[in-house]
C-alpha cells in the first residue's frame, strides 16, 4: 500500500521492445544496472518489475509477508524506524512500513521485491509510460500487487561496489557527427558539461554549449543515448522516455551502461565524455 507516493515513484521493467516503428518508446527502469543487480540478488527473471524511486522515497506498508532489496542511489531506508542496509536481501513482514531518509547521492534508487511487482502488463511491460499506461507515477493509497513469500534462502545477500570520483561516460561518434568543425569535437572530448535543471526520464540537457549551427536535417530515427544538437548550440541527451524520432543532428550516441550512470546524475552534477570506436 503506498502511504505517500515521494517525489516520482513508478513502476519499471526492461521496457517495451518491437514497438518502436509505431511509436512506442522503449521506458523501463532508467539505470538499468541498479535494477538488474536488484533483481539478481532476490533470484527474479531480471525482467520483473520494481519500484524505481526519484530523488525522494515513499512510504509503504506491505500486507504480505516477503523478501525485498533496494539499489541504485543512496537514500538511506528503514523499516518500522530501523535503518537497513541497501544492496542486501532484507526480510519484510506483514503490516511492515518502509520509510526512507535524505537522499545522500546519485537520484534514482530501486526497490525489489521477491518474484516482482504483478502489476498490469501493457503491450508485454509493466513499466510505466503516459499514455500507454493510465498513469506515469504511483499515487497515495494505491496498491500493488506482489507474491507473499514467506521463506527465501538466497544464494547471494548482499554486494558492494566503489563510487567513481568522475562520471565518464563512453560515446560512439553519431551520423551527423561529421558536421562538427575541429574545434566543437575538441571540446566534446576535453570538456566537463553539467546537467541542466531541464532533466527527466525522457531527456537530459547540458548547461554548456557548443555553437550555433544552421544544418537542415530530416526527421530520423532516435534511440535511448542518442545526442542531439540544437541550431541554438546545446546537447540533449535521449532517456528511456524519448520520442523515437527526431529532427535535430545525433552527432553521439551515449553507451548502455554509460545512460545507467547518467541516470544517476541530477541537475548541477558534472560528467565527461570519452571517445569510443565501433567495434566489428
């Protein structure tokens, strides 16, 4: 049951796939990473669904007994006023409340929960996207369905893993990536850029520019990752969310596992960019 929903609570799997030709964006969780590891550790199918949680946790209160773990950023959570660790398996009660603290770091955390969140399958995914699905955001007193599970013995409890000091994240150069004088790829490579404070599941902007441009294109196909470059100078960078068109130059495309590490990253957090090759 959810008590108070917190900022942006949805639920999240994978995402939807096959579907892109009639529009249908791909959504699923945003760091994927955290949400396999998740996953992973209650021995789900790694396509099960969460809760994936921004910048400010809920309140629920489960009415089953069963078996969660939460991952991603650092907003420390409890249960019945009693902190617990995150990336373990954690056993939970009926009538147990969960609570979270002050976000400490990264944006986006996850919460699992033993043999997935059994909430409406939309066009083969749970995962929440207005208006494919009737809301894009769980709401107060609303509840969700899950499995009682009442004995687990996991093979795995717990994970640990080291903070990078810098986000660096892997680029392949994009189609329109040519139209780049000298200068503008130097300093894609060499720069740091900022996230803007227009951040959200569907894209990301950078505070800093890279010059103006007058290129005409044509309305092309987007993908999560791809960079746009704006007539005014400024970079998007495409989210689970997007559109899967768009008419603006894709002069990069953002890695998988380097889009999971900018899901982490919120409005005035820094990052860098490195230059990858195409791999045959």
């Amino acid at each position: 049951t959810i008590v108070q929903p917190g900022f942006f609570t949805s639920v999240q799997d994978m995402g939807r796939f096959g579907l892109r030709h009639f529009g249908v964006p791909v959504s699923g969780c945003m760091d994927r990473d955290s949400a396999r590891k998740a996953n992973l550790l209650l021995e789900n199918d790694p396509a099960d669904a969460l809760l994936e949680i921004t910048m400010t946790g809920p309140e629920l209160v489960f009415q089953v007994a069963t078996y969660i773990t939460i991952t991603g950023a650092n907003l420390p959570p409890a249960i019945n006023a009693v902190d617990i660790p995150m990336n373990t398996v954690v056993k939970v009660e009926e009538g147990d409340r969960l609570q979270f603290g002050k976000l400490q770091s990264g944006i986006r955390v996850y919460l699992g929960v033993k043999g997935g969140i059994q909430s409406e399958e939309i066009l083969n995914s749970r995962s929440f996207y207005k208006p494919i699905t009737a809301q894009n955001r769980l709401k107060k007193g609303q509840e969700l369905p899950c499995a009682a599970w009442p004995d687990f013995d996991p093979k795995l409890t717990s994970f640990q893993f080291e903070k990078e000091s810098m986000t660096e994240l892997l680029a392949f150069p994009g189609p329109e990536y040519s139209m780049l004088k000298a200068e503008q790829a130097a300093q894609l490579w060499n720069s740091e850029f900022t996230v803007a404070k227009e951040n959200n599941r569907m894209a990301y902007q950078i505070e800093e520019k890279i010059g103006a441009h007058s290129k005409a294109t044509l309305t092309s196909a987007t993908l999560p990752g791809s960079v746009q470059y704006t007539p005014a100078g400024k970079l998007i960078i495409l989210m689970r969310d997007a559109q899967t068109t768009g008419g603006y130059p894709r002069i990069l495309q953002i890695r998988e596992k380097s889009l999971n590490k900018l899901a982490q990253l919120k409005t005035g957090d820094r990052f860098r960019l490195k230059k990858q090759e195409y791999e045959i």
